[in-house]
C-alpha cells in the first residue's frame, strides 16, 4: 500500500519527466547536429563508470558535505553534446548505477522516474544555455562553461529539494539547508575544476577527456579516505564514552541519550544540519573527560567527599584536553565540553562563566544532562518521572543552574512528543 507521501512524490516525479518530454518537442529541431557515434558512446560508457565506481566526497566538519566526481563528468558532457544526447546520457548512466548498487526492493519505482527525469531535465536545460551563448571568443566560452554549471547545479537541486521535502516529513527550512549548503560548496569546488576539463580539451582534443576525469577521481578518492580517517577517530571516541559507561548498569547509555536530547533541542533552535551533528557529537562526549578519573570515585555509591569531588569537576577540562588534540573538531567541541558544568548564575566550574557567556552549545548540553540524569537510576534513588523532573528543573533549577529558556524548550519537546504517542 502506497502511503500519502509516495503518491505525492510519484506525481511530482511524473511532473518531472512530463517537463523533459515537453523540452525534447519544443527543441527537436533548434538543437539536432548530428554526432559522432563513437563519440558518444565514449562520454555513455565514461559516465557509467564514474557513476558505478563513483566514491562520496564527504568533508567531514560536524557534518557531510556530498559531492562526487561524476558531477563533473554530467558538466563535461553538457558541453560536449547536443541536449537530447548530454541528457540521456546523463540520465541513463544515472540509472544504471542504480540498479547495480541498490537492492530493487529499497528503490521503488518512483525514485528510478525521479531520478532520471531531474537529471535529463538539468542536463537538457543546461546544454540549451551553453550553445545558445557559447562563441569563437575563448574568454567568452569559459564563462559560458560557468553559467551551463551553474543552470545545472541550481536546476539539479531545486529538484531535489521539491523532492526531499514532498516525501518527508521535516521541516521546510531543514530540507532546504540541508539540500542547499553542500551543492553550493560543490559548485564553488567543481566550476574551477571543469573549466580546466573545457580548457584542456580545447587545446589536446579527445584525450584530455579520460586524463583530466580520472585526475578528478584520484583526488575525489584521496577526500573519501581522509574522511573515513576521521570517521574511524570519532567513532573510537564514542566507543571510549561507552565503554566508561558500560562499567556502571547505572550510567549505561547516558551518553547516547544525552546527544539524542541535544540534536533535538538544536533542532528545534533552528541549527543547520552540519551544526545539529556537531552539538549531537559533543553531547555525546561531554562525559569523555572521566576516562581519567579512578572508578572508586567514578563508581562510589555513597555521597563523594570534597576531595573525590574536586577530582570530578576536573572531567570537563580533561575532555576538553582530549578533543583538542582532535583535528576534526577545529576546537569548538571541546569548548562545549569544557563547559558543560557551568551554571547560569556564574557558579558552575570550571571557569564560573555566567548565563550568556556560556556557550549555547554547552547550554543544550547541559539541559540533556540534567534530564537524563534526573530520569535515569541512580545507586541513591530510583529514576523520576518526566513530571517529576520538570517539577525539579522548572522550580529549582530554571534561571539558577540552567537556561530557563533552554529548560521550557526541552519540555515542549518532550510534550510535542508525547501528543504524538498518544495519537499512534
């Protein structure tokens, strides 16, 4: 059975497609040299390859940026080809590294129509627009290269984003950063890029084609294991922050709960998508700094001296010393660690920073904390309510400890949350 939002997008797709038959009709005699076949067939079987073993750029900074090589090689085509064949080529390479990477049963049909459709529409446009300006003059025909990549990146994602959000349920302004950011870093990276394929193939003719794509995809690659590096370094971060927990049934988890209480709120703050993940990821390892205190103080089930807890309050600096020695974190991170103990009213540690000079980020952070905490076990008590909680951060803790403004979003959060229950 079909739900709402798959008959919207099938529709949408439809729509799509229809507009790529209009474009063929309405230019079937404006732009129909004839081309060579060989030549065609090369840029068809260029562009599967790159499509098929095309590796994700993904700069990682908190969040993912995507690009991909093949990108260049859908421009490169543009300006090679008439509309009709930039754009099936295009289109159809598109589509068959689809249904040699993606199991059918997880693509439905909508996506393939989709999918080829923004593709042969942004391809055919773009190409009208290059050889309709492009000219003898040299200069001229590098900004014409520019403008056919432009057309097809802005055309690309407009699509994409119609798509994204006629098929999910996020909000309007989180699918347009999300659609939005990335491409335009990408088409800031990949118009240098394919004027030097146009300028080397004006000067060395067919060879220049496969020399200067493959040099594209030996960097593209390079980016692509730069990144799983730094994968490899979070991901041995958060295994550290579980594995500290793991030695206590009561502080099992917390982490993880913490940093999905964090995204939320910066959600709901209107965080772009690359920022949600980098608050997520320091929520997460806000707790990282207890590796180096000693489980009879981390684990003692009674109230800690001042001396034990002089040694706990030291957690935050230590995790911040942790992070920083961590490239991907660019130091911000671990700021939001360090300071994810002060208090609003200046009397929190380790640096007494008072309301505002605390870090939003650390605010969000400690307002999961406390939550989570309050509504988890503990050796001394059993775990509160949400009412219970609310009643204790509202009263008690609002304005002194914590951001009342962050404390009535958390519990918004949570009762927007909790309607949703009740109506399933």
């Amino acid at each position: 059975m079909i739900n709402q939002r798959e008959k919207s997008f099938l529709i949408y797709s439809l729509f799509v497609l229809v507009i790529y038959v209009a474009l063929i009709f309405i230019f079937k005699n404006t732009f129909s040299r004839m081309q060579n076949t060989e030549f065609v067939l090369f840029l068809f079987l260029i562009s599967s390859i790159f499509e098929i073993a095309s590796i994700k750029t993904l700069e990682f900074t908190g969040g993912k940026i995507e690009t991909s090589a093949s990108m260049v090689v859908h421009i490169t085509v543009v300006f090679l080809l008439m509309p009709l064949e930039a754009s099936l080529i295009n289109a159809s390479s598109g589509i068959l590294y689809k249904l040699i990477k993606i199991p059918k049963e997880r693509y439905p049909v909508s996506r393939y129509i989709f999918n080829f459709s923004q593709v042969a529409v942004s391809s055919y446009v773009s190409s009208i627009v290059f050889h309709s300006i492009v000219g003898q003059n040299f200069v001229w025909n590098i900004l014409a290269v520019m403008i056919c990549t432009m057309v097809y990146f802005i055309l690309n994602n407009l699509f994409i984003f119609f798509g994204v959000y006629t098929l999910s349920k996020q909000d309007l302004r989180e699918v347009l950063s999300k659609v939005i950011s990335g491409p335009v870093l990408s088409m800031a990276l990949f118009i240098p890029v394919v004027i030097i394929v146009y300028i080397l193939y004006q000067y060395m003719g067919f060879i220049a084609i496969p020399v200067s794509l493959a040099a594209v995809l030996s960097i593209q690659i390079g980016n692509y294991y730069r990144y799983k590096y730094y994968e490899a370094k979070l991901e041995h971060l958060k295994l550290l922050a579980k594995s500290l927990e793991e030695k206590d049934k009561y502080t099992r988890g917390h982490s993880e709960r913490v940093a999905e209480l964090a995204r939320k709120m910066a959600r709901k703050l209107g965080f772009s998508p690359k920022m949600v993940e980098r608050i997520y990821n320091a929520a997460f390892l806000h707790d990282i700094g207890k590796i180096g205190i000693p489980d009879h103080v981390l684990k003692k089930p009674t109230i800690l001296s001042k001396e034990e807890m002089d040694i706990v309050k030291n957690h935050p600096v230590m995790g911040e010393d942790i992070l920083r020695e961590v490239d991907i974190f660019n130091n911000r991170e671990s700021k939001w660690v360090r300071h994810h103990h002060e208090r609003w009213d200046g009397t929190g540690y380790p640096d007494r920073l008072k309301g505002e000079e605390i870090p939003l980020p650390s605010r969000i952070i400690a307002v999961a904390d406390v939550y989570e905490a309050l509504t988890s076990d503990r050796p001394y008590r059993k775990a509160l309510t949400k009412e219970e909680a609310r009643e204790i951060m509202m009263k008690q803790m609002s304005g002194t400890v914590l951001d009342p403004d962050l404390v009535k979003l958390l519990f918004e959060i949570l009762d927007e949350e909790g309607e949703e229950e009740k109506e399933k």
